[in-house]
C-alpha cells in the first residue's frame, strides 16, 4: 500500500480534557488514540487504519508530565523535545536521552510523543530498548463495567508482544511510564545504526551496568530491530556477569548475541545485523561503563 498523502475516510474526533473522559470514548471498537500523529496519520493515509473516531491526548494534562518525586514517572503525551531538553534525564538516564535524540529530525521529535513509539510497537522502535534496560514499567487505565478507572503496572518487556502489537486492549490507554532509581556506579547507554541520519533503525542497542571496581556486577543489554520485538541479550549478559570487565571477555560475550537474536532482512542483511549486534553491544557497554565511575575504562 503506498501513501496517498491525503486522509481519504471520514471519521470522528475528540479532544477530552481530562484521562476519565478519554476512557469513555475509548470504549467504543475502532476509535484510536491520536498522540502527536506522526505514526497513525501515515497509517491512516496508507489505509492499514480506518478509524471510526480519533481521540486526542495532546490536550490532557493528566498525560504530559515529568516528575522525580516518588523516583521518575514521565507521561505518555510528553513530547520527545522535552525530553532531549531535560537535563535531569540527560543526567541520570542518559540512555533514554540519546535514544530520543537519534529519532527523526526537529519536527518529528517536536511533534511525537514517547507513549507513541512505545505504543505503536515498531520492532525497532528507539525508546524500547533503553526503558528495558532501566527497568521501567508501564501503567496501562481502563473503564471497568461500573466506569471506575482501573489501572495496572507492568514490566515493559511484557508490553510488546510482537511486531506492531502490544498488550493494551481497545478501551485502554498507556497512562504512566515509571523508571527506578538508577544504582549508584552505574551508567547506560544507546548507540543505533541507520542508514541516514533520520532514519528509522537499522539495529540500536542500550546497556545499562553496575560496576563494582573491575567486576561487572549487573548488566543489561537490549536490542531493537533484531526480532519480532525489542529484545534483551540474555546470554551476552550471563557471560559477563559478576567478571572482571576487560575487553577480550566483551568481545567473547557479545559474539553469544547471535543465540539472543532472530534477525530478518530489513533495512539491511540478517547476516549485517547479526555483526552488526556484536560490535554494538561492544560499543554501547563500553560507554555506559564509563559513565558508571570516574575514569573506569575496558582494559585489556
Ligand atoms: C519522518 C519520520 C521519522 C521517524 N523517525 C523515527 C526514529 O528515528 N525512531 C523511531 O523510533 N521512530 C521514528 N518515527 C516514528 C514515530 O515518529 C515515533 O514512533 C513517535 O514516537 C510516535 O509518536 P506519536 O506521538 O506521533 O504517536 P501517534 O502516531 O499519535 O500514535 C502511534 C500509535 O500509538 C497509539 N498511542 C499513542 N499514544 C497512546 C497512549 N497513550 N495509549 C495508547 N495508545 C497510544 C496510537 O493509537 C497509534 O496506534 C519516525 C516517523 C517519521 C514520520
């Protein structure tokens, strides 16, 4: 199906104030939430979405917040530009930071929000593998039959469920992200390969790792555009866990990707990703262990 550039079916749309009235509207089969659009509307131009009604985020405070007091919870309709501006994030979530920086161009990240790409599943999707690696969790609202809200948390591992699928039901809404307190020693970071700058990902990786002197304490790896969905690197991370970090061992462990990974042939070959994954990860452990403590380096 190609892009006709233009919205060619009528449709409904709504711009509720407040989470409870969106919920309402939401309840009804084929009305979609609109967030800044820059998935949907092509979806819609290209005919793979007929909506009966578009329900807009954009306008409910209730979703675009960002707040440390009880660790960090940032809303689904905040805006990409806000992110990569905060320098609270920039600080203690770097991962996140460089992720939401590599998507798109100015206008893109000024008009998309993060709920967006985390709902619309894209197995390369930027933001997925850096929220893996920092442990968020995702809180999923609903009406339940007495129009209560109901509301439920999850890892957001089980949050993807396969290639533009998730969990989230019709009627629900993707109301909070919620990330921990990073430990202390610990660093992360995303490194992502595209073909051009503003390109979607060829494969893009985050880490996150506690050190503890020389000893990778706790390691996470996770891999988008490799799979179905974004995944984590269990094996690379097992082999590295609770050893001495040096760069022999790295290379040794990141070559264990390929039992991690199922790549096909999109944006570049499986036999690319596959290498690809391993250098990688190589790359993204190394910054992020060195943002872990002053001056911690790989060594030989
Ligand atoms: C030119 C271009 C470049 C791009 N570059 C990148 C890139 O480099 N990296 C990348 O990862 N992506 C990229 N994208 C994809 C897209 O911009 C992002 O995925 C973006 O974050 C989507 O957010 P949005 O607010 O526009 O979502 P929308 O398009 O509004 O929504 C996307 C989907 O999520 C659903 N949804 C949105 N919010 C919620 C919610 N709170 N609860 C439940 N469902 C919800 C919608 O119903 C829809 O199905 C690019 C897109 C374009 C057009």
């Amino acid at each position: 199906m190609s892009n006709s550039q233009v919205i060619d079916c009528d449709f409904d749309y709504y711009s509720p104030k407040t989470v409870e009235e969106a919920l309402e509207y939401l309840k009804s089969e084929g009305v979609k939430v609109l967030a800044g659009g820059t998935d949907l509307l092509n979806d819609i131009k290209t005919g793979e979405i007929v909506p009966k009604a578009l329900v807009s985020i954009l306008g409910i405070n209730e979703l675009d917040f960002v707040e440390f007091e009880h660790g960090f919870r940032i809303g689904p309709a905040t805006l990409l530009c806000k992110i990569e501006e905060d320098d609270r994030i920039k600080k203690k979530y770097p991962a996140l930071c460089e992720a939401v920086n590599s998507m798109g161009g100015m206008q893109i990240r000024n008009m998309a929000t993060l709920g967006g790409n985390l709902c619309t599943a894209s197995p390369g999707a930027d933001a997925a593998p850096p929220l893996i690696v920092l442990n968020a969790k995702v809180e999923v609202s609903r009406k339940n039959g007495r129009g209560e809200i109901e509301r439920r948390t999850l890892p957001i591992e089980e949050f993807f469920t396969g290639p533009k699928k998730t969990v989230l039901e019709q009627g629900e809404l993707l109301t909070s992200i919620l990330i921990p307190e990073p430990d202390a020693s610990s660093g992360s970071a995303f490194i992502k390969i595209g073909r051009v700058k503003l390109d979607i990902a060829k494969i893009n990786c985050a880490v996150y790792v506690k050190g503890e002197g020389d000893i990778c304490k706790n390691v996470r790896i996770s891999l988008g555009a490799v799979a179905p969905k974004p995944v984590r690197a269990f094996n690379v991370e097992k082999a590295l866990a609770g050893k001495k970090l040096t760069a022999s061992l790295l290379a040794e462990a990141a070559e264990m990707v390929s039992q991690d990974i199922s790549p096909r042939n999109a944006r570049s070959t499986a036999v690319y990703k596959t290498q690809a994954a391993s250098v990688l990860i190589q790359d993204t452990l190394t910054t992020a262990w060195n943002r872990s403590g002053a001056g911690r380096e790989v060594k030989e």
